[in-house]
C-alpha cells in the first residue's frame, strides 16, 4: 500500500505541473485581465482538458494521501517541479541557469529522502472534526490575504499555495473516508470538508491563473509548492498525530522535507528576479 501511494503521489506531482504549463501557455494567449480571466479560459478547449488533467492529479493525490503518510506524499509531488522546468524550457521559451538546476535537484533529492526515509511509517487516518476543518480554513485564508497583498506573480503563487495547503488537509479528509468506509462515506457532505475544499479550490485557481499573467510557470507553481509544502506536512504531525521514524530515519525525513521545500523556494525567488529585472 505504502509503495502505491507513493507512486500515486509522484503521478499526482507530475500532472500537477503538466496542468501548469498548459494552463500558462493558455493564460497568456488568452490575454484578457484577470477578473475576467476565468470565464474566458473556460472557452479555450486546451485550458478545459487540462482542468481534467488538474481533476485526475487530485484523485491521485487524494488517494496517496490514504495509502501513506503526509510526510512521503508531499515532497514526492513536489518532484513534478522538474517536469515544469522541463517544459517551460521547451514549450513556453522560459530560460533557466545554474540556480534553477540546482533547485531542482534538491527537490528531487528532498523528495528521494523523505521516500525512504518514511518507508516504515504508516499512514495516519484521525478524522477532523468540523471545527479543525474550519480552523484550517481561517488560517489559510488570513495568510493567503497576506500573502496577495503584493500582486506579482510569485506573490499570488504563496498565497495560492495557502490556499492548495488547506485544500491537501481536506483532500486527506476525503480521501480517508472513502479508504474507511467506502461508499457509506457519503455522509461526508455533512461536513465542511468537501464545500470547503470546492470554494478554496476555486480560488486558487484563479491566483495561479493571475500569477501566471504576471510571472513564468515555473516561478508560480514554484512559491505555490513551497508553501503548499509546508502545512499538510506540519498538519501530519499537529493534528493527524503521525509518528517520525525513529532512528537515522528522523534527520533523513527531515532533511528530505526541508530540501524539497529550499529547491521550490529557490526557484520561486530566482524566477521573481528575474521578471522583475525584465520589468
């Protein structure tokens, strides 16, 4: 189970970023302002079959998130970031140096880590109650607010990331319930999770898609994984109670997640300076 849940949550990083460059590439040919950005990618078929593509990540996602421990599942997509580098390079004229190689190595090695390292730990399924749920989603929509006040593109990549990040928690939340209970698990939409997770998603959406307006692909999704990153990991451990592993496996998880998260930052800040020299 472990070690398809990891390979559900490689697949689940790479069509994230695959999703990303489409979406980039058709942003900018759509070419209208951001409120009414939306409604016009809705008209563009590529955009359309890339959401599904998006759609199809998330289940993956949501089904790693079952099968093994937040800790694996995160920096393991976070290695998809290459694969946007890749095309950005080839399809959408990005150019990339020395730094963005090297921040995608360590997320790829960070990822690589935090695999092995969480080989031995399994998966926590500790049902939320509707007051966490709507704690997590006060915190992540005061620190995307925040986050938004400034409107590059990076900085609507963190606050989408904010919002991605709660969108993870109750992912799991949905994902555990079906693992748990089947189609029984219906009765979840009496509780936020799913509501939430549908208006949050949204939202981010549409930060990403602005973002991408004002940055290249990779720069975006980039801060959006950095900080993406960062809470369902911490969530795993404040409120789903997953153990660390215990002896060489602690420093190796913890460094795995911490250069995963220093790779997609990396990236994030190098590419935000570089459009700002441009500009």
């Amino acid at each position: 189970m472990l070690v398809l849940g990891a390979t559900l949550a490689a697949a689940s990083g790479l069509a994230y970023n695959a999703t990303g460059a489409i979406q980039k590439h058709e942003t900018v040919r759509a070419g209208v302002p951001a409120p009414r950005l939306l409604p016009a990618l809705l008209r563009r078929p590529l955009w359309l079959l890339a959401l599904l593509l998006d759609l199809a990540a998330w289940a993956a996602q949501a089904a790693g998130l079952a099968l093994a421990p937040i800790a694996l599942v995160v920096p393991l997509m976070a290695v998809g970031a290459a694969l946007l580098v890749l095309l950005g390079a080839r399809w959408l004229d990005e150019r990339f140096g020395r730094s963005e190689l090297t921040a995608i190595a360590l997320v790829a090695a960070g990822g690589s880590a935090a695999a092995v390292a969480a080989a031995g730990v399994a998966p926590a399924r500790e049902l939320l109650g509707a007051g966490a749920q709507l704690g997590v989603a006060g915190a992540a929509a005061a620190a995307a607010l925040l986050a938004s006040r400034s409107r590059r593109g990076v900085a609507l990549g963190t606050a989408a990331g904010c919002l991605y990040a709660a969108t993870a928690i109750w992912t799991k939340e949905v994902g555990d319930r079906l693992a748990a209970y089947g189609w029984h698990a219906l009765g979840l939409l009496e509780s936020p999770a799913p509501w939430l997770l549908a208006v949050f998603g949204v939202a981010a959406l549409w930060l990403v898609q602005a973002g991408f307006q004002r940055a290249n692909a990779a720069s975006v999704t980039a801060a959006m994984t950095a900080v993406e990153s960062v809470g369902p990991v911490l969530a795993g451990f404040l409120l789903y109670h997953e153990r660390w592993p215990s002896g060489a496996g602690f420093p190796l998880l913890a460094g795995g997640i911490a250069a995963a998260i220093l790779g997609a930052t990396m990236l994030a800040v190098r590419h935000e300076t570089l459009t700002a020299a441009v500009d």
